[in-house]
C-alpha cells in the first residue's frame, strides 16, 4: 500500500499527463479532419508543421507518461480493494469524468446543429468535433474503469452521487429550455402577427441550435438519471436533488410563467400594450414553461413519494419538507404582490402632494396588474399548503410541531421578518433624520422611505402571525429536546406497522432488521399497553444503544454499551 502523500503525488501527475496527452489528440484530430475538408495534399503540409509538430510532441511525451503513472494506480487499485474503493480515486476518477462530460456538453449541440442545417462544408467546426472525439474516447475510457471497479465506499458513493446528480440536473435543464425555446419559436412563425414582424422559416439556424440543445440535454439527463442514479433511492443528496433542484425548481418556474402570463392579460385588459397585433406572443414561451415545469414538479414528487413509502416515518418526513417548501414559496410570492399593490397608494399619496408634478394616466396599470397576478397565483398555493400543514399539527400534536423542518420554516420567517423590519426602520429614521438635520424634510424624504414604509406595513404583521405560532409550539412542548438513543429492532417483518408506531411514540427514526432465522410465528400482535411499556422501558434505560426483539414469545428491551 502506497503512503497517501505517494498516492496523491501519482493521481496528480496521471491528471496533468491525461491532459498533456488529449490535447496533443486534440490537434491531430483537428489537423486530420482540417485536411479532409479542405482536401490537403501532401505539398500542403507544410502549412500546418507548427501545430502538426506540437501534436504530436505532446502525444509521443504526454501518453507514455500517463500510461506510467496511470497503470500504476490502475495495479495498485487491482490488488487492493482499498485503494479501489478509497475517496481519493474516486475524486480522480469523477473530476476526469466531469472535466470531459462538461467538454461533451459543450461541443456535442454544434456537431448536432451542423448535422440538423445539412452538413455544410463552410459551417463545420474541426476543432469541436475534435474536442467531442477527444473527451468522448477518455470520457468512455474512465466510465468504464469506474463502472467496473464500483463505489465500495460511503465516501466513494458520495463522490459519484455528486457527479451522477449534477449532470442529471445539467441535462434536465438544457432539455427543458431547448423544449421551451423550440416552442417559442414556432409560435413567433406562425402567420398571425403583424406588424414590424418579419415572416421567416422556421427551419433555420436558430432552430437547427435550439434542436440541438434539446438533444443533448436529454441524451444527458436520460443517462445520468435513468442508468447512473438508477436504484440510488433513500440518500440524501437525492432528496436534496428531490426538493431543491426539481420540486422547487419546477415550481419556481412555473409560478413565474403563470405570474408572468397573468401580469401580462390583466395589464391588457386595463388598457396597457401598445402593440396590440403581436402583444400576446409571451404566451409562445409563458405556457410551455407553466407546462413543461409542471410536469418536472408533478413527476419528481411523485418518484419521491413513491421512494419513501416503504417507510411510514420517512414519507411523513418527505411529505412535510414538501408542504413546508410549498407553503414558504407561496408566502413568499404573496409577499410581494402585498408590498407591490401596497406601493399604489402610497404613490399616489405622494404624487397628489405634490401637483407640480405631471403624471401619465394609466401610471399605476403596471403595478397593480403585476401585484395582483402575484396574488392571484401565490395565494392559493400558500392557502392550500398552509392548510395541510395546520391539519397535520392538529392530527400529529407535538412530534408535528418539534419536526425540524417546521422549526426552521418558523424561525426563517421569524429572522427575516425581524431582519426586514429592522432594516426598514432603520431607512426610516435615517430618512427622517437626515431631511431635519439638512433642512429639506419634505417629499424628498418620504419619497426615499416608499420601499421601507411599504414593507413595514407586511413585516410587522408577518412577525406577529408566526411569533404566536413559535409561542404556541413552545407552550405545547416543541422545544423540549428528546433524548434519542439509537434502537435496533429485530422482528420477522422490517415493514410492519409496528415499527412506525414505535417511531411515532418515541419520536424519531429506529433501525428495523429483518430476523433471517425461521420462528412459528410472525408479528406478534403487540397492544398499545405492550408499546408504551416498550417505550417506556427504552427511555428509561440508562443506555444509549437498545436493541428490541418482537418475535413470536419474545418482547425483550435489550440495552448494550
């Protein structure tokens, strides 16, 4: 076993050898598919001796220097089960993949567009196809090396997770604007607006790239989340992938397309839109985004839903942190419509002080059609999750309201609603202060205050709301800290409902196993007075490790150090 500093000193210059060694690739492909295009003979190579040279020197000094320090590495991981499995390959291993996955990403759309608009002779790109050969051969080369080899390791399955779920959101996203923008572009073709409008085909270079961005960004995502995140259910960084990428992402999305198309019909309908002929074209790419993000956040809560529910304590986790999301985006939203329709009168206010000032008719159309599609769209949203989060308190009583992910939703409001607050009054009486001192207290000053005064008038009552809910948890006992201990339940169904309402009454997360010996019985049946002598017995056991058996004859509270 090589010492760690040796192994680094390898892995490194394996790294700055395979570099050394594609470049050098990279030129001679480019040299190569140069010539064929432009039909070179060998009375033109002399045109190209400087880059012909400089190919080849660092294929002949880079590939034999890689193939050293590489097959090196390569023996040492095949003789030692813990080099092959050991966090630093797997950071080796995953940078060359990303590092050549991101050069495929780059150059594939315009290889595909060149294909899409005819393979034209004066519109082909030698050094990308180049790149994409190059980083496609080492790509393949490396994939296969870690395929076979495996992720034996928490740290080595961490480090693959982070190179599998980025690329899968990668892929995701450039599928999903490619599919937008494609749609966008037939709309604007079509023969029905007017005006400055120029009619053109929508068959062109545009549309040959944007095919091409579709194309690779579903090639990407269907590889990396169908095969390579396939069977990865339960890890966290697939949930943070889950409820932070593409559940709130889609809904992100989504909710500004719908905001964006309401804001746009409703200032229309107020008389807004000069160019009334080709006004509407938004809903070209307002729709399709509602859409296509709807379909992301539907799908992908459905998967996650689907994964968590082997386990009654986990999909009631998953279930939560979803309402939570929902509800915080939704309030969020609502907050905003609040503080724009709020800046309508106070603008008005200030301008009929001062008559000097002429004021365009329809000024507030703008703000009130935006304000209102905020409300319209964010206040249902928050309305419905909101609600289901107050029915599960009511149901679950204080395991509801101590879950973590409540506590954080609660004291995120309450910190940036007292952040907000503050930083409004503080405009405030600096405004004021600054208009007495300088002499000029006046319009000036209150002009400079509208965002602030705005804003208090959300902030105050958005602190009050959940300053009592915090209050009421408190009271309740959400605050009190549980002492978990860490139980192991031996029993012959690992799925039973038993093992959800243990979870429920201690309050966190056991570890079931299943029992593999044969027993004459299955699940015993187990009262409700037999549970909460269980629980009873675990929390009062001095230890910090309790092992329960519930098999057949056999209810034992076994504590171990």
């Amino acid at each position: 076993m090589l010492s760690t500093v040796r192994r680094v000193f390898f892995y490194i210059l394996a790294l700055v050898t395979l570099g050394i060694l594609a470049s050098g690739l990279w030129d001679l492909f480019s040299i190569a598919f140069d010539s064929i295009r432009a039909g070179f003979t060998l009375a033109q190579v002399g045109d190209i001796k400087p880059r012909l040279s400089q190919g080849i020197a660092m294929v002949v000094i880079g590939g034999p220097l890689w193939f050293l320090f590489w097959n090196t590495m390569l023996r040492l991981s095949e003789r030692d089960e813990d080099e092959a499995g050991s966090a630093l390959r797997a950071f080796f291993l995953n940078i060359v993949l990303v590092v050549f996955a991101l050069f495929i990403i780059v150059t594939l759309p315009d290889l595909l567009a060149w294909m899409l608009g005819g393979c034209q002779a004066d519109r082909f790109n030698s050094g990308g196809l180049a790149m994409l050969l190059v980083a496609a051969i080492v790509w393949f080369y490396y994939w296969r090396i870690s395929e076979k080899e495996g992720y034996s390791t928490p740290v080595a399955k961490t480090v693959r997770r982070w190179y599998v779920y980025g690329f899968s959101a990668a892929g995701l996203i450039c599928l999903t604007v490619g599919l937008v923008q494609l749609i966008d572009a037939a709309f604007i073709t079509l023969p029905i607006w007017q005006g400055n409008i120029v009619q053109i085909s929508f068959w062109n270079s545009s549309a040959h790239s944007i095919i091409a961005l579709l194309l690779t960004g579903g090639l990407y995502w269907a590889f990396f989340w169908f095969y390579s995140a396939g069977g990865d259910a339960g890890s966290t960084l697939r949930q943070v992938y889950f409820y932070l990428l593409t559940i709130l992402g889609g809904a992100i999305a989504g909710l500004i397309a719908l905001a964006v198309t309401f804001q746009k019909v409703l200032f229309w309908l107020m008389g807004g839109g000069s160019d009334i002929a080709n006004y509407f074209q938004f809903l070209g790419w307002s729709v399709p985004t509602f859409m296509v993000a709807f379909y992301i956040w539907f799908y992908h809560l459905r998967l996650a839903r689907e994964e968590s529910g082997a386990e009654h304590q986990y999909q009631v986790s998953v279930r939560r942190i979803h309402y939570y999301l929902m509800s915080f985006l939704g309030l969020g939203t609502l907050i905003a419509g609040l503080i724009i329709l709020l800046g309508i009168p106070l603008d008005w206010w200030i301008n009929a002080l001062n008559p000097g000032i002429v004021i365009d008719s329809g000024w507030w159309n703008e703000s009130l059609s935006l304000g209102l599609a905020l409300l319209i769209v964010a206040a249902p949203i928050w309305w419905l999750y909101w609600g289901r989060i107050m029915d599960s308190t009511e149901k679950e009583g204080v395991n509801e309201r101590s879950a973590r992910s409540r506590r954080i939703y609660v004291y995120g409001i309450l910190g940036a609603s007292v952040v907000m607050l503050a930083a409004d009054l503080v405009n405030i009486v600096y405004q004021l202060l600054n208009g007495i001192l300088a002499g000029s207290l006046g319009l000036e000053a209150l002009r400079n205050s509208r965002w602030s005064l705005q804003t208090v008038f959300i902030a105050i009552p958005l602190l009050i709301y959940h300053l009592q809910i915090a209050r009421q948890d408190q009271k309740l006992g959400s605050e009190i800290s549980t002492a978990r201990k860490n139980i192991t339940v031996i029993i012959a169904d690992q799925k039973s409902a038993v093992i959800s309402t243990l979870e429920q009454r201690l309050g966190y997360k056991v570890h079931a196993v299943q029992y593999a010996g044969e027993i004459a019985g299955g699940v015993p049946v187990i009262t409700d007075s037999e549970i909460e002598q269980l629980v009873s017995q675990v929390k009062a056991s001095a230890a910090d490790k309790v092992t329960l058996v519930l098999l057949e004859g056999h209810l034992l509270v076994l504590p171990y150090k």
